[in-house]
C-alpha cells in the first residue's frame, strides 16, 4: 500500500485532527513556518489534537520511512519545523495550559507558544523563564534550552523542566519526571529535539509582576566602542534580578529616535528587573547612567508588555532569518572593536549583534548537570541577519557568517543551539556545544531513537551497539 493511499484508508479515520496534502485549501497556510526564507513542501501534514494523532504519526512515518519534522509554534529558525517530501508532525493546535497556583508549577501541551503560556501564568503573578518572542513555541525553545528575561534569576527554559509526556520513536509514551526516566528528562533539559515528541511539558513557575521595572536607552552609535566597555564593567556586578542585552543595530524611522539618528547605527541597552518595581528603578540606576542616550524609555511596565518588546521586530512570514550565535569568554577591547565595524557593514538595517549578559543562575549548574552543557560564558554574542528582500538573501547570510568567524577567537566553542543558522556547521558544532555530554546523549537516543527519526535538529547520532 502507498502512503498516499496508506494515509486516506488508514491514517486519517484513525486521527482526531486532520491530515493535510498538497491538494488540499489550506495547504500552503498549512505549511508556512515563521521564518521566511524557509519555502518547503512535505507531503503530509498531520496536525493532532492530542497525543494519540502523534503517536498514529509517529508510526505511520515509520511505516513508510518518511523524513519526520516536529513542529511546536512553527518559529524554528533554521527550518526544522518542517521538510520536503515528509511528513510534519504539527502540535500546533495543542494549545492547553493548566497553571496549578498553589504548587506554582503549570502543564503545557506542545504547541503552546510563550504568549500562551504568560497568558495563563500571569493571573497568578506566575511566569516561567522563556524567550524574548511571545510567538515562539515553547517545545523547540525549552528543548533547546530558552534564554529569556529571567535567565539570571530563575535560569533557563529546560532548568525549570520537572517532567514532560514523550512520543518515542516506536511509538510508545514515555513519562518522564525526577523518578521515572530520569536519564531522558536529563537529555531534554537542553538536547533538542532528538529523543521523541514532546505532548505536554511540566515547569516550575516562580513570582514575577504583574509590574517590573524595564531599561531601554538607545545611544548614537559613534558611542559605540566607550558604551560597550561600560556595559562589560556593569555587567559584572550587576544583581541577578537583571537580564540585559546589548544590542547594536541601525535605528528605525521611530518618532521616539532623533530623526538624525534614523538609519544610523546605533547601541541599545535593554534590561528587566524581574522583582520590585521600586527595587528595579535603583538597581538598574547605572545602567541608565551610562552615557548620553539620545532616547531613555525606561519605566515600570506590565511583565506582560516586556515579553512582547521584540514581537513586532519579528514579523511572521515576512521576513527572512538566518541567526548564529557565539558563547564569548569576554568582551575585550578588541571584540568590542570587531561587533562595531561589523554592525556598520551590516548590508540590512533589520539586522543586530546582541550581547546577552549570563551568568547568575544561568551559570549555576554545572556542565553535566543537563544536557545544555557548559554555562561558564559571561555573554552570548547573538548574531542576527534579519531582511526582507529575497535577492539580499546572499549579501545578509555572508555578512552573519562573517562576523561569526570573526569573532572566533574570542569564544568558548561552543553555540547556542537555538540559533543554529541553517546547520551547515553542525558537526562541529554539536560536538563543541554539547562537550563532555555528547557520549551520554549519544548512548540515550541509541536507547530511544536507534533508527534516527528525528533528526532534523541539531542531532545527535545514536551510539553504535
């Protein structure tokens, strides 16, 4: 029997959802992922309801040895959402979220997206740290590791990860908590997406807002060399209760920003303090000291507006993306002078460079604590091409590509490998992020994925029998 015939006769009676072909309405609104430049075409689009429709997908491309993605909220920005010719296991109308207030932990199914999630938190003045973009699904971040607002107080995304429900390769549900298969809760907390389908995520919550006190000072970008120096110092010693960036980039036509400044390059200091809003505004009084902002829009906001600052930079579908990343054992002189020129060359004024400032409870945990791995890095360079012009596709990708060797010299190895580009280093990467765990996770997707199902990630081989 065919697929196409295997997936009417057999597949499609058997799912609360539906399956999605090429043939059908809706299929290219179906198929469309956030990231622009990703154009693909999978056969099947299987999107569940619930956890039985996964497992009847996960067999059902195993029958036919289909290329399986795995989407959450579809915002993966090197593609892995999706494929040619294979079959998109598509969580995205999982969307339920129970928030239990009084033990602060909250249930997620798979594709709810960070939106979602603070939604349903922030009732309860609960959040749970995870990214920066509110429609950002939290599946592939916190498998990932997520790196958000509350990175230095209450860690990452995958840290506060106490139990998860896994579709494994064979098709079986696998619970997974501090007592029953903790070695595959280890490997989720920061190894992708390589052990199964994650239906349903558990996390700590923790006490933030509803009001938190947020930084945002845009300096002239002649400044540039002298503010990021002064960043390096203040970071240091800055309180855990803070998360900032520096983020070079080139200023928008924004009435906020001197019309002077508009297409010019600028640095921006953006940092959330996640306690007391009055605690806030003085602990965060240095950074705002720093230098002559040409705009300070600093002030106590809702912790719901502060998720959703970058959004609208963001745009789903219209823009294109190709992000890498570089953990920084510093930021001396001479990188700083290296990021400065290099945002100057930047051939689209969407694009950035973001020092993210680590450590705090971040760094805590050790390197084989989870799977994440190394955490000693003070900053995080992010490398951010971001264009809308199809035909500057070559010019945008070379230029991220050529700060990312750029600044080689100045890191630890390792990347973050939620903003992997799109892979074309992925085995030295793997190997140089991962480090000392790689082996223990090799040996557990041999347990869980011998056959390498899922492998469009970052992906782990499994360990040879």
């Amino acid at each position: 029997m065919t697929a196409i015939q295997d997936v009417t006769q057999r597949l499609a009676p058997r799912l609360r959802g539906r399956v999605v072909r090429p043939p059908d309405a809706d299929y290219d609104r179906a198929r469309a992922v956030w990231n622009g430049m990703i154009d693909r075409r999978p056969a099947f689009i299987v999107r569940c309801e619930g956890t039985s429709d996964v497992i009847e997908a996960v067999r059902f491309a195993r029958r036919h040895g289909l290329p399986v993605a795995v989407r959450g909220g579809g915002h993966n920005v090197a593609g892995g959402a999706t494929c040619d010719d294979g079959l998109v296991i598509d969580l995205s109308p999982m969307r339920g979220v129970h928030v239990n207030p009084a033990a602060r932990t909250v249930r997620a199914e798979g594709g709810v997206t960070i939106g979602d999630l603070d939604h349903e938190t922030q009732v309860f003045g609960l959040a749970v740290p995870m990214g920066v973009v509110t429609e950002t699904g939290i599946a592939g971040l916190t498998l990932g590791g997520g790196l958000g607002w509350l990175r230095r107080e209450y860690g990452l995304s995958c840290d506060n990860l106490i139990s998860a429900d896994v579709v494994t390769a064979d098709g079986r549900v696998v619970s997974t908590d501090s007592e029953r298969h903790r070695d595959l809760l280890w490997a989720l907390r920061g190894g992708g997406g390589n052990f199964g389908v994650v239906t349903s995520f558990e996390f700590r919550a923790h006490p933030v807002g509803p009001q938190v006190y947020f930084a945002n000072l845009i300096h002239p970008g002649a400044q540039a060399r002298r503010l990021l120096r002064a960043y390096r110092e203040w970071a240091a010693d800055a309180p855990e209760e803070i998360s900032a960036f520096a983020i070079l980039w080139h200023a928008p036509a924004d009435e906020a920003i001197p019309a002077e400044h508009h297409g010019r390059p600028v640095v921006t200091f953006a940092a959330m303090h996640s306690g007391d809003p009055d605690h806030g505004e003085a602990a965060l009084r240095p950074l705002r000291d720093i230098g002559s902002p040409i705009a300070d829009l600093s002030g106590p906001k809702p912790y719901l507006e502060v998720q959703r600052f970058f959004d609208e930079d963001y745009p789903a579908h219209v823009m294109r993306y190709y992000w890498k990343s570089r953990y920084l054992g510093g930021l001396p002189d001479e990188l700083i002078d290296v990021l400065v020129e290099l945002n100057e060359a930047s051939p689209s004024p969407h694009s950035t460079l973001d020092v993210w400032q680590l450590g705090g409870a971040f760094a805590r945990p050790g390197p084989q604590a989870t799977a994440f791995g190394d955490r000693s890095a003070p900053f995080l360079l992010g490398i951010e091409a971001n264009w809308e012009d199809p035909e500057r596709d070559g010019a945008c990708i070379r230029w991220a590509r050529r700060v990312y060797d750029a600044v080689a010299p100045f890191t630890t190895g390792a990347d973050y490998l939620n903003f992997p580009g799109l892979l074309e280093d992925h085995d030295r990467m793997v190997r140089d992020s991962f480090g000392v765990n790689l082996a223990r996770l090799a040996e557990l997707k041999r347990r869980y994925d011998p056959g390498n199902l899922f492998r469009l990630n970052p992906n782990i081989r499994p360990a040879p029998q």
